[in-house]
C-alpha cells in the first residue's frame, strides 16, 4: 500500500513538471538582440580611417608599353591628373606622347625575308613596293589623350613575406580616348602597274609606289577606353600603381590593301568582287592586269588596342583626411 502510494506520487510530480514546462515554453521562435555595453557600445567598424583619396588631387607621371601589338610596339611617356570627390569615386584626365616605336619580329622578317624587292625592281607592288622600306608604312600611334571617371570599390592591406605591409586600392575607369595615329598616305595603283605598256609608264609607276611607303597621314581617333589599376601605398601622400588599359578603334596597321570589296574588282569594274581578305603571303604578289589596288580608309581594320602603364602617384595636400 505504501509502494503504490509512492509511485502515484512520483507520477503527480513528473506530470506537474511536464505541463509547467510546456507552459513556459513560448509558442513562436523570437530572435534575441545582443546588447553591446561599454567602450564598444554604438562604435563605428573602423576608426582612425586613413582616407587616401578625398578631397585630393593626384598627379602620376606614366610609363607605358602597348600589348599584341602585329607590326609597331609603341612607348608612351605622360602624366594623369585625379581629383576625387570621395574616398571611392573621382575625376581624371590623362595625357602621353610615344616618341620611341619599337618594330616587332613580324615587321623584321617581312622586310629582311620576303621576295626580292628593290628601289631598282622592275616590278611594282602597292601594298609593298620595297620589302626594306616595310617599317616606314605601318601604322603608328603617336598619342594619346583622355577624360574618364575612376571607381574605387575595394581596398585592404599588402603584405609581402610578412614584413613589408602597404595600404592597397583596386580601381576601374572607363572614359572617352582621343589618339594620334599615323597611317600610310592613300594610294592607288592602276590596273596596268605590274606589267605597264612600256617602260617608261612602268617606271613612274615604280617610283611613285616607291614614295607612298614613306608617305604619311595623320589623324584624331576616337574611341572608348576602360581598364583597372591597383594602387600601392608607399606612405600617406605617394603611391605605386599599375595599370591595364584598353582603347579600341579601327585604323590600318600594316599600310596595306585589306578591302577586298575594293581590291578584287575588275579592271572595267564590270566584274563582281570575290568579297576574300588578303593575307600576309599575297601582299608580296605581283596585281594582275584584272585587278587595281586602292589604300586609303576603308582598309583600316578593328584593333582591341591595349597597354600597361606604370606610374608614382603624388597626392595633394599631402596630408589625407583622417575618420573619426
């Protein structure tokens, strides 16, 4: 009797505590607000924020190099000037001059290894009339000039091996290109050039094709330009930073015939146009009597021109703005 009252009574405790426990026990999640308290209390995530950009202009003399480049490598020594509105958004124009062009293995080899062509052949070619004059007919770009807005979404730390730490800045801009390029002078070669109808008419025809190689036209291109640059603190006003740039236009770079819509008509121009663009190997062919070779714009060609340059950024005033 005593035992039966003992387990009834240990059963009354368990249910008792069941239901007080599923009384208690809300009926919804709820999620929990973590209250800071003291020194942390409603502080900023970061403090003393060196703001390299804001209100400060930089001024970055450049050195650059163009990239893929088929016939000419162009070198560009200029100054970019900044002016930043914020810490991530600023205004900048940019100026360079290529005085040095470089010829590349391409350019080489066609005027060392191509089909004997000389200042004295007897036969006459427009697109290249002396193999050794090659270099002085491609295309060149002479300068360079821009207005572009930069964008600066990310910046952290550097370190190299642990002991050399910089401030860094990753930075996109696009804007507008203005570029000097220097073409070959617009030529045209009768459809009697290779062969002529007597020697004297072959001969001014040489020579004339002769001096269009190094014969020049200059003009402004227009095109888009964008790219990135990363920026490299060295202390609170001067910086190093490399920068990819692109600026694609459309320009002639080898001074030849690339409109076959142009190129591959008839003589009497009654013959339809065979629409097939010339190759390297074809622009040492003698044009046959059915053909007539013209240069001039509409053999300027599509280049996703592009660059690195690299450059020493000084910020002014030197000092930067400081966050609370």
């Amino acid at each position: 009797m005593h035992t039966t009252n003992l387990r009834a009574m240990k059963y009354s405790v368990l249910a008792a505590a069941l239901g007080a426990a599923l009384t208690a026990s809300p009926r919804e999640a709820q999620a929990q607000d973590i209250q800071l308290r003291g020194p942390l209390a409603n502080a900023v995530s970061v403090r003393r924020l060196v703001q390299y950009r804001v209100g400060r202009i930089g001024l970055t003399p450049t050195f650059g190099i163009t990239l893929q480049d088929q016939f000419s490598r162009d070198l560009f020594f200029g100054l970019r000037a900044e002016y930043h509105v914020t810490d991530w958004l600023g205004l900048g124009v940019w100026g360079a001059f290529a005085p040095v062009h470089v010829d590349t293995s391409l350019t080489e080899q066609i005027s060392q290894r191509s089909p004997a062509r000389s200042l004295t052949s007897p036969q006459s070619n427009a697109n290249v009339a002396v193999a050794s004059q090659f270099p002085q007919q491609v295309g060149r770009r002479n300068f360079i000039a821009d207005l572009h807005l930069s964008f600066i979404p990310l910046r952290g730390k550097f370190a190299l091996f642990q002991n050399l730490v910089a401030d860094v800045d990753f930075s996109v801009f696009a804007g507008v290109a203005f570029v000097g390029v220097e073409e070959r002078l617009a030529v045209s070669q009768a459809p009697s050039a290779a062969s002529g109808t007597n020697d004297a008419e072959r001969e001014l025809i040489r020579q004339a094709l002769n001096r269009s190689q190094r014969a020049r036209d200059s003009r402004v291109a227009v095109a888009p330009t964008f790219g990135i640059n990363l920026n490299f603190y060295i202390n609170r006003f001067v910086a190093f930073n490399v920068e990819y740039r692109a600026f694609p236009f459309s320009w002639n770079t080898s001074g030849t015939d690339e409109s076959s819509t142009r190129n591959r008509c008839g003589a009497a121009g009654n013959q339809p146009c065979t629409g097939v663009s010339d190759i390297v190997a074809t622009y040492f062919e003698p044009n046959s009597r059915d053909q007539r070779s013209v240069i001039d714009e509409n053999d300027r060609t599509f280049q996703f021109n592009q660059m690195v340059n690299f450059g020493l950024t000084v910020f002014l005033p030197t000092g930067p703005r400081i966050g609370n």
